[in-house]
C-alpha cells in the first residue's frame, strides 16, 4: 500500500536562517506522523542546511531544478551529482514556471528525466495544461504530449521510479484548485496512459501527485479520490503550520480511504 506523498516546493523563498526556523518547526509538527512521505524542496542555497537539519528524520530532500550533465562548462547550473552530494533523493523536473520563464522544453526535461533517473535521484515530473489550454479543451492533449515527450525512451523500469505531477498552470497560486473531480480526472487518465504504455504493475507503482493551490483545508477531498497519491506544494508549503497540517489531513485521510488502493 502506498503511503501518501507530500512535497513541499519553497520555490525562490527563504535565506538559511528562515530556512532553519522552518524545517525545525515542521519537523517537531510530524515526527509523530509515520503514514505519509514528506519531501521539501528548497532553494539550492539552502539545501545543505536543510539536510543537515533533517539527518535524523524521515524527511527526505529534493532540489526544485538540476541541469543534465554531470560536470561541465555550464555556468550557472548544479548537476545530479551536486544534489546527491548534499543528500537530496528527488528534483523537481520540468515545473511550469520553468518552461514559462526559463523556456524549457518537453525534449530538454526528457534529458533530465534521464539524467535524474542514472543519478538514483527520483524525478517529480511536472505536467499540466495553461487556462488557455483547458477552455479550448485540449488539456489531455497537452497533457499526453508532455507525458510522452518527458518520458521518451525511457523503459518501464525507469518510468516506475517516477513520481508525475498533475499542476494545471491555472491553479498554481492563483487560489484556484481543480475541484477534486477534475484532479481525478486528469490522474486517472495519467495512470491510464501509464498502464497502457508501460504495464500496469508501473501504473499501479507511479505516484501521481495533484499540485496548485493545495491548502490544508482542500487536501482530504483531494486525496480522497482513488488516483490522487499525493501533492505538490507550492505557498502552503513555506507557512509552516500549513504544511504540517496538510500532511496530517493527507495521513488521516490515508487511514480512512485504507480499504479503496
Ligand atoms: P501553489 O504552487 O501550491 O502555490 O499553487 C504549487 C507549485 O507550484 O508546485
């Protein structure tokens, strides 16, 4: 049975004393919480305080971005093998404001994809639909060519260290959460494509989580639907309260959905 999952992604927030303050107090608000994965995301600047911090807690790292090559002339840029050095075990791969700001390509984040897989890093890939794209009612198309193009030639083995993340563009802090009936709609097509493509022992594996706009009042009804494994926060995750809460709505609901997965 999986266990939910819960990332936190800090985006461009917090120096390392801010940083320390908050993985300290989530940290004393979910040590008591044994059924839920908590991951947290922080600035690159941050990272080795924060793993420090939580060397002896079940709270793993991951890195919000990473380039592809091990080593190189890439001024700018930190490798898989800088995010391992600091103990990191996921990254944040292809999040939409990263291909709005910094342009960036299905065919670029399938060679990160790659690249975090070969490190043992597990890559939480983002896909989601603009407003745009929803209106016009093209979201699973959109959403079926990002899925192929990240996940290009990679072999059903690897797609199963995977983590996918559903976050529609128009729900990331806009306040706007897909209603829970959306979400399972989109992830449930996702695990679809997931059997079809790759087997249903990889279907059932790949966490798909929801992610825009979580709150801990909107994250029980989220995850109370049968393929919504998780979610990937963005504002609520930087309020320390917020998070512990969403994580502890997520566990309990775990429990009481317990007999569904
Ligand atoms: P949000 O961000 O929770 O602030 O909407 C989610 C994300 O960007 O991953």
């Amino acid at each position: 049975m999986k266990h939910p999952l819960i990332a936190g992604n800090w985006k461009m927030f917090k120096t390392i004393p801010e940083t320390v303050n908050l993985i300290n107090i989530i940290k004393a608000g979910v040590h008591k919480i044994t059924d839920c994965d908590i991951v947290v995301c922080p600035a690159f600047t941050t990272l080795a305080a924060v793993s420090k911090e939580i060397e002896d807690t079940k709270i793993e790292l991951g890195a919000q971005n990473m380039h592809y090559e091990t080593e190189g002339a890439f001024t700018g840029e930190i490798s898989p093998l800088m995010l391992k050095d600091v103990r990191c075990r996921y990254v944040i791969l292809g999040h939409s404001e990263r291909r709005q700001h910094f342009k960036e390509t299905d065919e670029l984040i399938n060679k990160k994809v790659m690249a975090a897989l070969k490190y043992n890093l597990v890559p939480i890939l983002c896909v989601g639909e603009t407003l745009e794209e929803r209106e016009a009612r093209h979201a699973f198309e959109v959403v079926k060519q990002q899925f192929d193009r990240c996940l290009k030639n990679l072999k059903a083995e690897e797609v199963a260290r995977v983590v996918i993340a559903y976050e529609p563009v128009w729900a990331i802090g806009t306040g706007k959460t897909a209603t829970p009936e959306q979400a399972e709609q989109m992830h449930s097509y996702i695990r679809r494509l997931l059997n079809e493509q790759f087997g249903e022992e990889v279907g059932e594996k790949v966490y798909i989580l929801y992610g825009g706009s979580v709150k801990p009042d909107n994250i029980a009804q989220l995850m109370a639907k049968p393929n919504v494994d998780g979610a990937l926060v963005g504002g609520a995750s930087i309020k320390a309260e917020s998070f512990i809460q969403i994580v502890s709505n997520a566990s309990s609901k775990e429990a009481a959905n317990a007999p569904n997965r």
